[in-house]
C-alpha cells in the first residue's frame, strides 16, 4: 500500500512538472522544436505555439519530413543547412533566416541550436528555439536607408558637413570638402578643427566653440581658412545634438565658403575709401557710392534667390521623412530630421528678409493697399505665437481698445509682417515665465500698435542701433538670439511706406515696448 502511495505521488509529481513544461513552452513568444541528429534533420517534436508564430499546427512539421525546408526562404536555405551539419563541431549556433507563414508573407526568425549528447557523448538530438525578430530587422533596414539618404544629402549639396566631438576633433566631413577646399574629406578626420583654421582666428574660434559647449546654442562665426586653394573665407553656423545616455555630445557644424562676399566687401570698403579720398568731387563721390551699393544690394538679392530654392527642397523633405511618407523614424532620426527643417525655415526666414532688404533699398517695393481690420491684425499674431509662448510659460495677452476696432486701408500682409516680426522677437526676448502683450489704441487720426514684454530689455544709449540694417546688439561670438540684424530695419521701412512711423521705450532687466503707428486715411468701425 505505502509503495503504491508513493508511485501515485512520483506519477502526480511528473505530471505536474510535465504541465508546466508544456505551459512554459506553448503559453511563451519562444518556440521550441527538437530535430533528429541525423535522417535528415527531421523534426520529431514542435511546440504548439508555432501556430501563434507561423499559422500552421505543430504536427504539420512532425508528419512532413520536408515541411520545415519547404518553407526557409529559398535565400537562406543555404545558411540553414551549414549551421545544421556544423552543430556537431560547434554543440551551439545560431542563424537567422526567413520562414514563410501560411498567409505567404514572411518572417525574420533568430534561432538558437543546441546539440543534445548521450551519456557516451553521442549526438542524439538537435533542439531549437524560435521567436520573432521581424522588427528588429525591419528597424536596421530603415536605419541603413535613412543612413544612405543622409549620405546622398550631404555628398550633393555645396554646402560643408562636418561632425565634431566636444574637443573639436573632426568625426565626419562631407565629400564637398574636396571640391571647395582641395583638401580631401578623408584626410580631414580625426584632425582638430582649431588646426584648420588661420592661426590669427584659432583663439576667436576656439572661444565660441566653448561658447556653443556651455550654452547649448547655435552659434555662427566668419573665419579665413587654409587649404590647397589658399585662403578661403567661411561662414560656419554650429550646433549641439542632444547626445544620448553615456555618450559625449556632438557638434554638426555647417559652413558655407564667402570669400566672393568677402571680397565683395573688400571691394566696398575700397570704393569707400576712394569716395572718402574725393570729396572735392561730390558728383563723383555720388556716382561710386550708388555703385557701392548697386553692387551690395545686387550681390545680397542674388544670393538670396539662389539659396531659397535648394532651401524649400531641404525644408519640403524633411517634412516628408517627418511625415512618415518614405518609412517610419524612430525618436532620435525625428530629432534629427526636425532639427534640419527647424534650421532650414529659420534659414528661409533670414533670407526672405534680404530679398525684402533688397528689393526696399532698390525702391522696388510697391504696397498693395487693402482693407485691413486692426482686430483680427492682433488676434493672428497672438495665434501665430500661442504654441511658442505656450511651451516656455510666457503669458501671452492681446487687447483691442474701444475705438480701435475698426478697418483701415493698408497692406495687409506687410502690416502683418512687421506686427509677427516684433511678436517674435518679445518671445524671442522674454525668459521662461515672462509676459508679452499685444495691444491697439486709437490716437486721433492715427491706429497705435504696441508690443510690451518683460524680456532682457536694451540699454538706452544702444536703441539707436536697433533700426539700422544688419544691426545686432551681440558680437558673433557671444550671440545667443538667431538672426541677421534686418527685422527691425525692414519694419521701420515699411511702417514709413504706409505713412506711419516706429518707436522704442526701453530698460535693461526690465522689458521693451515697440509701437508703431498707422494713419486712418479711411475706416470702417466694428464696435457694437
């Protein structure tokens, strides 16, 4: 009786491990098969959840001795059959290959091989464990293919590329280098760039380098250099990648060769001198200096216009590869991506402003004069910048005063301009937490536009300078704020098209107030 008791309790005891064993292998991602060490290979066991995996049952690999074969991509069958007959030497392997599933599209499986030995060491079985790697191998597909576009970009553009580490060791350089430099790209890595630049320069570089470093923001600096061409002047504009956990930071710099703008004004200051030098002859001195600035403004309008196009193109395709369109970016290939097209529109907006500049200075801007309503003039460009004024928790606050809801004759779209314009730089200009209002008061026979913030604020003895073109109130190597200098000088010019004119109250730490007026020559009230 008692040895009848424990045999019940051995039988109980198995069958519980062997429910569980089939628990572990069937309920699991992981499917586990057992193949003969020899007749072919043939499976002897497969486990239940293969259907999960692949849709067909279990016994259709034991019952057909070629089904498993059948079904490995005809690719990989190869490499199947090598890590078999090689198990023997090995006692493990592990391969990945392609099954076909029942509805016939096919899968990226990794399997694990293990040879199972007798007591005398003989081969006795082969187990293996499959589980789905399809996304994995999915995600390197589209990681090589966004490595490859990047790789078409950057060796087609004219622009230079180049990546560096935090102490300005050159990681990558695009192949562009060759042509403009005549230094070739391969021969610039692992070099510092503070060794590529004049001597003289070396120290003004390497400080705003440092700059970047600790400020995480973009800077932008002029410097000559030295190549096989001799010297050359660029315009670098450097910025940080947000590294990831453990990894030290990168600095994708992106430069673009001036040496015509250089020389050009070279050639300006030349013509200035020589204007200076014949004063005794003012029809002369007219003469150079509207070729001083026919030259100028011609050379600014050209090379805006030759930029904007390849500028769209990059901004037009970084919100295809946003967008998802040509396949899915994981996180960090969106960063990338939305820091290309973030730079591109800031980029585009710098030189819309120089055709603008241009085109004002060649007095071939001519208003297009409309209805324009001072209300819904304020609601957009609190709407424009309600997102921006959103993520840095500045209160934004817009007010029509009673009177000034009415509908004026002017150019919409240039009013609009200069109002976002100035919105943009009170966001632009005002710390986390701070407050920007936008605001219209009717004055007699004038509509006043205000926009007051609580940002850095400017010292009175430099407001001046504000309204001059190509005017900043930071040198390029402590320059924080994006930007070229013309903004403010374009509105100024456009407000006084309309008639109207611009000013400034301001105090340091304290804030600024822009307002701008604009006669009513025609008006249509609003107010209830």
């Amino acid at each position: 009786m008692h040895s009848n008791g424990r045999e019940n309790d051995t039988l109980g005891t198995m069958r519980r491990i062997e429910n569980r064993l089939k628990l572990i292998l069937e309920s699991g991602p992981v499917v586990s098969y057992i193949c003969a060490a020899s007749n072919g290979f043939r499976i002897v066991f497969m486990g239940e959840n293969v259907f999960s995996l692949l849709g067909y049952k279990a016994h259709e690999f034991i019952d057909d001795p070629g089904f498993r074969d059948a079904h490995i991509h005809p690719d990989d069958a190869a490499s199947v059959r090598e890590a078999l007959r090689a198990i023997f030497k090995k006692k493990r392997d592990a391969r990945e290959y392609r099954m076909r599933h029942r509805d016939g599209s096919y899968l990226w499986l990794h399997d694990e091989l293990r040879l199972m030995e007798g007591e005398n060491g003989s081969p006795v079985e082969i187990g293996g464990s499959w589980f789905d790697i399809s996304k994995r191998r999915e995600a390197e597909e589209l990681l090589s293919l966004t490595d490859e576009r990047f790789r078409l970009i950057t060796e087609n553009m004219m622009d230079l590329v180049s990546i560096l580490d935090d102490q300005g060791t050159v990681l990558y350089a695009s192949p562009s280098h060759s042509a403009i430099t005549g230094c070739d790209a391969p021969d610039l890595i692992g070099r510092s760039v503070f060794d590529l630049v004049h001597p003289g320069e070396a120290p003004a570089v390497r400080a705003a380098f440092n700059d970047l470093l600790a400020t995480r923001s973009s800077t932008r600096v002029e410097y000559p250099a030295f190549g096989n061409r001799g010297k050359r002047w660029f315009e670098s504009i450097a910025s940080i990648v947000s590294p990831m956990e453990g990894r030290v930071c990168l600095v994708i710099v992106n430069s673009r060769d001036i040496t015509e703008r250089k020389e050009s004004e070279e050639v300006i200051v030349r013509l200035n001198k020589e204007l200076r030098a014949r004063n005794s002859d003012l029809e002369s001195q007219k003469l150079l200096a509207e070729a001083a600035n026919r030259s100028k403004t011609a050379f600014l309008s050209n090379i805006s216009h030759e930029l904007t196009t390849p500028l769209n193109s990059i901004i037009g395709f970084s919100e295809v590869l946003q967008d998802g369109l040509s396949g899915e970016l994981n996180a960090r290939q969106k960063d990338y991506v939305g820091f290309i097209e973030t730079s591109g529109r800031r980029l585009l907006d710098i030189l819309l402003n120089l055709v603008e500049l241009a085109g004002l200075e060649f007095n071939d801007t001519v208003l297009q004069p409309g209805s324009l309503i001072i209300r819904d003039l304020v609601l957009s460009a609190a709407a424009m910048f309600r997102d921006e004024a959103y993520k840095r928790n500045i209160t934004l606050i817009h007010s029509v005063k009673p009177g000034a809801n009415i509908t004026i004759e002017a150019d919409a779209a240039k009013i609009k301009q200069v109002l976002f314009h100035l919105v943009n730089n009170a966001v632009k200009f005002t710390p986390d937490g701070g407050t920007v209002a936008v605001s219209a008061i009717r004055k007699a026979e004038y509509v006043e536009i205000e926009v007051a913030d609580t940002g850095i604020g400017i010292e009175e003895a430099r407001i001046a300078e504000l309204f001059q073109p190509f005017a900043q109130l930071e040198s390029p190597f402590e320059k924080r704020y994006a930007g070229a200098g013309v903004g403010l000088f374009l509105a100024k010019k456009l407000v006084e098209l309309h008639g109207g004119g611009i000013r400034v109250h301001s105090s340091p730490g304290k804030g600024s107030a822009f307002t701008f007026t604009l006669p009513v020559y025609r008006e249509d009230s609003h107010e209830s």
